[in-house]
C-alpha cells in the first residue's frame, strides 16, 4: 500500500537519492510541467491506474499529506492509498505559494481538487467517446469510468488515459463532486507519515546523507551586527581533515562527521569588533512608542470615535496591552544539506517556501534560477519561518566554497539565538459605552513593524554575513489584522504606527500578529463589560450579527457550562473567560472558553480545561484538524505563559530551554475541541485561527477568577505577582 | 601462517575498541574520541538516524535511548560511559510492519505531528512501562517531564501511553 511507505522505502526504492522522490512515476527534473495552470502539473496516471499528485504545499506535520490525497481522492473516485504526494520539489511541483497563512488546504488544497475534477471530466468525456454512452451516465469510481447503469464495460483510468497525460488547462469550472455524496473526504483517516515518525524510518532533512558529504558548522558573531577582525585557525590542526571557510564576516567549519565540525568549531578563536546596537528586550517597549516611524495608517474607520468618546464622560476607558518578541523555539535545530556544482545546485530544506527561495537563492550561488533546484525534506516543526532557509543559505554557500555536498545543522544555542523572531507588538485601546453598557466607541492603536513591500522573503544571515548582494527589509506576515471588535460598535477606529524597525530580525510567526490583537481586542472587550456589569459572553452575543459566530460561542459557551454573570467571580479562586474570532474577518470561525485558577500566594496560572469551537467550513480530515487545533491551543498558552525572547544589548540570551520554558506535560490542561462542519462551505485554514483567542480568554479567566487584568505577556509568576502588588 | 605475518597486519591500537549491544547486534565503535556523545556515534556511526539531535543539554529528552532498559539521553552519554551496555534506540523497538506495544499506540493515536520529539517519547514510554505496566495518567505525566513537545501533540500521546498500558485513557 502506497499510503505505508516511509520516506526511506521510497528512497531504497528508487534506488539513487537524489531524484528518490519521483516514485511511482519516474519523471526525471526538469521533464515535467510545473505550470499552475495544467492538469498535468498536479497529477500524473500511471499506466496500473495509480495517481501521483504533485503538491507545491507541504506537510509540516499538520496533516497535508492526508488531506491533500483526500480532497485529491474524491474527485477521482480512488482511495487514498493508490495516491502518492510529491511535495514542495521546485523541479517537479507547481508553485502553490508558500506553506503558510493557514492556506495549505484553503487554497493548495482547492487548487488539487480542481485539477481533479477537471481530470475526472476528462477521463469521462474520453470513456463516452470508447464505450458509446452519454458522460452523465458515467461515473469514475474505484479507478474505473463505469456505467451507472452497471453495465458492466468498465475502462480503467490508466488505460485510458495513455502515456500522453492530459495537455489539458485547469477548468475552474469542473464540476465537482457534491458534498452529500462524499466517500473520503470527511472521513478520520490515519496520516500516512505517522508509522514512519514513530517506527524511525521516516527521513528528515537531518538524516538526509549524501556520497562524500561533509558537514559544516557556522560560527555566528558574538552580537548582532559584530564584523569578523580576525581569526587564528591553528586549532584545527588537532582535527583530520577540518578546514576553515571564511567569505568577510561568514565563517565556518567544514569536517567528515557532525561531532568533528563540533569540536572544530569550538577550536576556532575568532575576534569580533565590539558591537552593542540592540535595544535590549525590558527596554523594547518603550522603544515602540518612541519610533522612528515610516507611516501612519487607518484600517478601520467607522462613525466619529472621538465625539462617542467625548459624549461618554466617565464611561471611557483606557488600556495598553504588549506582546513581547518570541521565538519559533522549534523543537530541533534547522539543518539543510546542499550540492552546488558549477553549473546547478540541488538543495535539501525544510522550507516553508521552497519556490519562493528559489530565486534568492540562485542570486546567492550565481546561478540560472532554472539550475537551481529546491527539495523539501520534513524537518522538526515550524510555525512560521524559523532557521531552516537560513540553514539552507548555509549548507549553499559552504558547498560552494568546497565543491561537496555540505550539510549544516544548528545548535540548540544557534537555533533559539539566531532564527527570525516574531516581532513584538504595542496595542493602546479606548473605548466607551452608554448608560445601558452598550458600546458606542472604540479605538485600537498599533504599534508595528512595518513590512517591506514586494520584499519576497526574510533576508538570510548567511548572504549578510558574507557580503553578497539580497534585497534588505522586514519580513512579519499580516500582522494588522483583527484590531477591531465584531461586535456591531458604531462607532470605530484601527490605526496602525508603523515603525520602520524591529529589535531582532522579525518573520512570520502562527497566526502572524494576530493573537496579540485578538488578545487586546478580546480581553478589552471583557474590561469594558466588567466596567457596566455585564457577563461578557452575552454581550458578545448581543453584539454579533454573523450565525457562524454565534454558532461557535454559543456552542462554546455550552460546552463548558457557562452561567450567566459578571466577572469578577464573587467565588474567587477558579475563573472562566471566553474570547472569539473571526479569523482576518474573512476565514475561520473560532470561540474558546475556559477555566483557570490563580494562586496569588505563587502568581502560578494553572489552566484547567479549554474547549474550542470551530468552524472552518468544509472539514477534510476531522482527527488531523482535532490535533492541529489542541496543538495551536497548547502552543498559544505556552507562548502567553512563560516565553519571552531576553537579549541584552549584544545578543539573544535566551538560548536553550531553562532560559526559553516552554509548556510541559505537567501543565496541559483538559481540552475539548468541538468541529463545526459546514459541507457546503468552502474549506478554510485550521492551523492558525484557533491560536488566536486563547490568550485573551486566559487574561479573561485570570481576571474572573482575581479581578487581576494581565495585559503584557507572558503570564509568569513574577509579573502576576507584581501585578498582584501593583493591584493592592 | 607464519608467526609474525598477524604481527604486521593488526598493529596494536592506541586505545582498545569500544564494544557495546545496540538493538541486540554486538558493535564496535572507535575509542579515538571517546567523549563523544553516543548521539553521534548512533546517528552517524551507524547509520541509526532515529534518535535525534534536539538541544545537546538533556533539556528537551529527543535523543532518549535505553541503556540496560533505562531511559538515557544519548546526546550527554559519552561512548565510552556506553561500552559493554546494551543500547536499544527506536528503529530497535519495532517496525512499521511489527511495531513494539508502545509504537502501535502512538500510531493508533496519532499521537504525532512534525515527530521530531516522537522518538524520544516513544522509548520514554517503553521504560516506563517495562517497570510500571499501569501507570496512572500522572506516572505517564512525571516520565515524561522530561520532554519538551512544540507541535503541542501532549494529550495525544498521554493518550498513547494508557492505551499501551491497556488503562483508561483521558
């Protein structure tokens, strides 16, 4: 069964490991069409009728592999283990965009499913013209075009089609498959990487080897912007075959096995130029409000705010909340392996991106962008881009420098120290109700860094380190977004300061900067409520005017019991606070409720149980989504508890996991994930909504369970005891 | 055969190998560099790529091997505190076709997302339950402590411990 083969199989199989991914139809580079536009370019028939399909999206662990062979399955009348799945090759897939945004089945997906559907158009238009009968008395199942009328002439999709493929355009306007008659799609299916991942045969990029490659290690500067005065290399005389590699401020290691380009960096002595242009992170903050600016933007603008503001007298309220910097903190290091020769380059990577690195790339090396080759390969979980484009540089430029294949995997230290940050964020909200607790004004202010328009990716530490000419800027996602509340206010205002900076170099981070706004929005919400003495999940529904969304608070709502009064908790002890949003006012429906306790004597927050409702339209796969959502949810509270990236005015200090905690097995609350499937409605992302109301519904709860308002993150003991101080 | 011809084909070595069992095959590893981590010689000396490299600090638990049936972390044992032990690594434990108790659970619960930290919970799970066969949900939670999980896949594998220990699970 193909659904069973690891990595490794495939790679044993196909006998060379460079090409190992083509199976079971051996298309060598550069042979295929990769447009986006072709049938061809998505899936391929194999003569014994199995399908490969090629997907420009990959699988990061969140379930693509499954989903992809679902959506792709259904329209195709086949199971999913007669599919094989090519992901993110730039040589053999078509360029879906990059693997981020929550788009993997919202867009990829839909792309592959329309490819399908035109597919199984045509294998039926051919059928009718073999067997004599009209196409809407045909149907394509179990990899036959059948007559519904079971006459028994069935023609399998191999035979025919031909070797030919299909040199047919994508039809937008295929029919597809009605929901009501789904077989596969829906349907709880196991992911077909997971025996692999738990047995030791699945391969990463980590495990990925090469004939005579070696391994190198980046040495990175002892700060941030520190150039390389000089260095005394005699050390590695003690090691067989270590060499140095220096290209100005980019210098490394190269040995025959990681421990050796270990130990051979660690025998280097470099010296740096004094460098200290960091801000340091206690002062960050501040730093926000001070600029320099680039522009001044409204997103919003509804009624007149300051005349509500102004006629509300006392009943203005004020509050600022801050998101400090984070770190991906990906469980392993990013590592890339890369063979660049005169005249291409192939290069293994755990990029979210691999079409849109290609051409960055191509400058770095010097190459033809069609010379250029990325492959992606898993590596350990990323939720954004972390360090592994940035690995990649390495291995590029050090294979380069050497004529070998080069592998480069991080240290821990390298990893938490040096991947893209996701970028703090600043929020001031003022907002006022009427006599009834009706809310007739709100303003959200934006503190942000501003990204670099038509920038098409993070630049790399490698190229800056070794002079080599890449477009500079900040890469953050759409970190805007969701800044104003869904709740029917009159009267509205989101505006934005963007600052033309960011302490650490910023990427996108899940859920790119909206789990800060939907904290201060969701929790400024419950201020105001608390102000009038209103329960605020009433008020919520009071105030929303979309079904969906009343739909999954409600249900949220019910779910965990919730009884209708104002928070505080005249019990205190135990709180529970809710938050909702609306995924960029356009995707996912999400509501989450949950109870927390306080223990003020230790400022310790212990979550006792969360439970989502979401709703993300059509459901592929309910048991993939489930653990994408509780992992957004453990992941966000471990990000509005405990992390913090500290640096001083050097360098990251928060280097491995005592200095960056992240949330154990100790303090994983009861979760409860409630899926709304909405068939007729098209699928959305389930990767990143469902992080964005959890801090807020925490502050929420902390504040029912207390009247202690948390509005900086992280959670810690310290600072809620401060606050606790600061309170009384 | 002469007597000195074995003379001039084997010259005495500096240090003498390092022998040990790994997933039940007796091999030998060079004492050259004996301090190394047993990480590396698994991963790169033998080819055993399951165990992975996650923080070299025995901070995170992804590189957990058995030593003798106790949970080690492979990335702070030097090879040469590994001589004469009997090391058993994941790819050791089971097949995709005839996984342990323990890999049969976590695939049954899917208890796995990007699953770099998968191998390292797995044998974590498998020493637990070689000395405590019904854990209670806290005994899986205090094995465990000591692995760190990013994809926040923490309840399903909870879950994957009690199935393979055939408890209720939560």
């Amino acid at each position: 069964m193909t659904t069973a083969l690891s990595r490794r199989d495939l790679l044993k199989a196909a006998g060379a490991l460079v090409v190992g991914f083509t199976l079971p139809v051996p298309v060598l580079a550069n042979a295929r069409s990769v447009a986006a536009d072709q049938v061809d370019s998505f899936l391929a028939i194999a003569p014994d009728g199995s399908v490969t399909i090629y997907c420009g999206k990959v699988d990061l662990g969140q379930g693509l592999r499954i989903a992809i062979r679902q959506m792709a399955a259904e329209e195709l009348g086949l199971g999913v283990e007669r599919i094989a799945l090519i992901e993110g090759d730039t040589d053999l897939t078509p360029d879906q965009g990059p693997t981020a945004g929550s788009t993997g089945v919202a867009k990829g997906g839909v792309q592959i499913r329309q490819a399908a559907a035109t597919a199984r158009q045509a294998l039926i238009r051919l059928a009718a013209q073999r067997l004599e009968i009209a196409e809407g008395e045909l149907d394509l199942m179990d990899g036959e075009v059948r007559p519904l009328s079971g006459d028994n002439r069935a023609l399998g999709i191999g035979d025919l089609l031909g070797e030919g493929g299909f040199g047919l355009a994508l039809d937008p306007a295929a029919p597809l498959r009605r929901p009501s008659t789904y077989k596969v799609v829906g349907q709880p299916l196991p992911r077909p990487d997971v025996p692999a991942k738990v047995t030791g045969r699945h391969v990463y990029v980590h495990d990925f080897t090469l004939p005579g490659m070696l391994h190198g290690r980046v040495i990175r500067p002892n700060a941030v912007g520190a150039t390389l005065l000089s260095v005394d290399e005699t050390g590695l005389k003690a090691i067989k075959g270590a060499r140095m590699i220096r290209i100005r401020d980019f210098l490394a290691v190269l040995a025959d096995s990681e421990w050796n380009a270990i130990r051979a960096a660690a025998l280097l002595k470099p010296v740096w130029s004094e460098a200290a242009t960091l801000s340091g992170h206690e002062r960050v903050r501040d730093a926000m409000k001070a600029g320099p600016f680039v522009a001044e933007e409204t997103l919003v603008a509804k009624g007149d705010v300051d005349k509500a503001l102004a006629e509300a007298g006392d009943r203005v309220h004020r509050a600022e909340y801050y998101w400090p910097v984070q770190s991906h903190a990906s469980l392993g290091p990013s590592c890339a392996v890369a063979d660049v020769r005169s005249d291409s380059a192939t290069i293994w990577t755990a990029s979210q991106a691999t079409h849109r690195f290609r051409p960055a790339f191509a400058r770095l090396l010097g190459l033809p962008e069609d010379k250029v080759r990325l492959v992606y390969l898993d590596g350990s979980g990323c939720y954004g881009m972390n360090g592994h484009d940035d690995a990649a540089a390495d291995a590029a430029l050090l294979s380069k420098a050497v004529g070998k294949p080069v592998r480069v995997q991080w240290s821990r230290e390298d990893e938490l120290g040096w991947d893209p940050k996701g970028p703090p964020q600043l929020l001031a909200l003022e907002g006022c109700r009427d006599e009834n607790g009706l809310i007739t004004g709100w303003r959200t202010e934006m503190w942000l860094p501003k990204a670099t328009a038509g920038l098409p990716n993070v630049p790399l530490l490698a190229p800056q380190a070794a002079g080599l000419p890449q477009p500079p800027g900040l890469i953050t996602g759409l970190i805007a977004q969701n800044g104003d509340p869904p709740y029917g206010v009159p009267a509205q205002e989101v505006k934005v300061h963007w600052l033309a900076d960011a302490p650490l170099r910023p990427s996108n981070i899940r859920a790119p900067g909206k789990i800060a706004n939907v904290f201060a929005v969701e929790s400024f919400f419950d201020e105001l409520c608390a102000g009038a003495q209103l329960d605020p999940l009433v008020a919520r529904l009071q105030g929303l005017r979309d079904l969906r969304g009343l739909t999954v608070v409600t249900r949220a709502a019910a779910r965990l019991g919730w009884k209708p009064r104002p928070s505080p908790n005249p019990e205190p002890g135990i709180g529970r606070g809710a938050a909702y949003v609306h995924y960029k006012r356009s995707e996912t429906y999400v509501a989450i409720a949950m109870e927390a306790e306080l223990d003020k004597e230790s400022g310790r927050i212990r979550v006792r149980r969360v439970v989502c409702s979401h709703d993300c339209g059509l459901v592929i796969n309910p048991d993939a989504l489930r653990l994408q959502i509780e992992g957004a949810i453990i992941q966000t509270l471990s990000r509005t508890l405990l992390e913090e990236v500290t640096f001083d005015s050097h360098r990251v200090t928060a280097t491995d996991w005592t200095s960056y905690p992240i949330l154990g097995f100790a303090d994983i609350p009861e979760i409860e994930v409630d899926l709304v499937d909405r068939p007729d409605q098209p699928p959305m992302g389930g990767g990143e909504a469902a992080a964005t109301p959890v801090p807020a519904a925490l502050a929420n709860a902390v504040f029912d369970a207390s009247g202690l308002r948390l509005r900086t993150v992280p959670f810690t003991p310290e600072r809620v005891k401060a606050a606790i101080m600061e309170s009384s | 055969m002469t007597a000195t011809a074995p003379k001039q084909g084997k010259a005495p070595p500096k240090t003498p190998d390092i022998r040990l069992s790994v997933n039940g095959k007796p091999r030998t590893l060079s004492a050259a560099s004996s301090k190394r981590p047993l990480l590396h010689a698994l991963r790169d000396e033998l080819g055993l790529t399951a165990t992975k490299y996650g923080c070299g600090k025995g901070q995170c638990g992804a590189c957990t091997v058995l030593a003798d049936g106790q949970p080690v972390r492979a990335c702070l044992m030097t090879v040469a505190e590994a001589a004469g032990k009997s090391i058993t690594t994941l790819e050791g434990l089971g097949t995709p076709k005839a996984p342990h108790a323990v890999q049969a659970a976590f695939i049954a619960e899917q208890a796995s997302q990007c699953g770099y930290c998968t191998s390292g919970m797995v044998m974590e799970t498998a020493a637990l339950l070689a000395t405590t066969p019904e854990p209670s949900l806290e005994d899986a939670k205090q094995a465990l402590s000591g692995h760190l999980c990013r994809c926040g896949s923490h309840r399903r594998i909870l879950r994957a411990v009690m199935r393979a220990s055939g408890r209720p699970q939560p």
